[in-house]
C-alpha cells in the first residue's frame, strides 16, 4: 500500500513560520512518526510552492497510489486547477490543514477542494496528517 503526502505553499516553513498557529515542529522531523504509525504502508512526501508542480504530482500519483494526503495550503482557497485536477484522479485524497481554518480568517473558510476530496481534516496541528491516513484505511477497508 503506499500513501503520498503533499504539502503545498509556505508548508516548507513550518517550525519557523508563526508557531503559534502551526506549532514549532518541521514536518521533516514529524514525518518519522508517521511512517512508525504505518510500518505496513510505503509513506511518500512532496512539498512545493508552485501550483503547478503540486498539480503534476498529484497526477502522477493519483493513478498508482492508494490515496493522498493533501494541504495545500492556501491554493485551497484559489485554486480551481487542483480542484480540476483531483476530480479526475483515481485514488482517494483528503484535505488536511494544521490549523482550524474556521477560527481564523473569513476567506479561509472557503475551500475549493472539500467538494472533491473524501473528506477533511482541520485543527488538530500535525497529528491531522495521521488521522487522514486512519480516514484512507478506513475507507479503503469499507470499499472492499
């Protein structure tokens, strides 16, 4: 089984960038926790600025993998070729933010992504990426 993390713009910062929001911890030095959470599963990790890269990743994995974990950060709220681009993917992806999204800004609230993602997950700081990995393995499970 083999899962892809992807993290898009600014999430390069994290442990440095407003720790109050998104905690002092890279997601370099959470990943291992991850991995030891899922022994049994291939955990892969993307990180990108660009909208576009974030893009042919996900279609380079979304045919071959068994679901995406994906923050992508604020192209969540623009971004109508992600939203494009996860419609037409085969596996399950789940949007994930460190952050609740609901206490912060009004334009945060919206996400062009939630409508074509199995779910979502906000507000549990990085411990979210485990829980939308449980989601895909739940869901995978059931649709067996």
């Amino acid at each position: 089984m083999k899962i892809q993390i992807i993290n898009g713009p600014n999430l390069n910062l994290l442990g440095v960038r407003e720790p109050g929001i998104y905690g002092g911890r890279s997601f370099e030095d959470f990943l291992p926790a991850v991995k030891a959470k899922f022994p049994d599963i291939e955990i892969e990790y993307f990180q990108s600025n660009s909208e576009g890269e974030l893009i042919d990743k996900l279609q380079k994995v979304g045919f071959t993998h068994d679901g995406v974990v994906l923050n992508a950060g604020a192209y969540t709220h623009t971004s109508i070729a992600l939203q494009d681009c996860i419609r037409a993917l085969k596996c399950p992806v789940v949007e994930v933010h460190i952050s609740n999204v609901y206490r912060r800004e009004a334009f945060r609230h919206q996400s062009y992504l939630s409508s074509v993602c199995l779910g979502v997950v906000c507000g549990f700081g990085l411990h979210g990426y485990i829980m939308a990995i449980d989601g895909i393995l739940a869901h995978l499970s059931n649709a067996v």
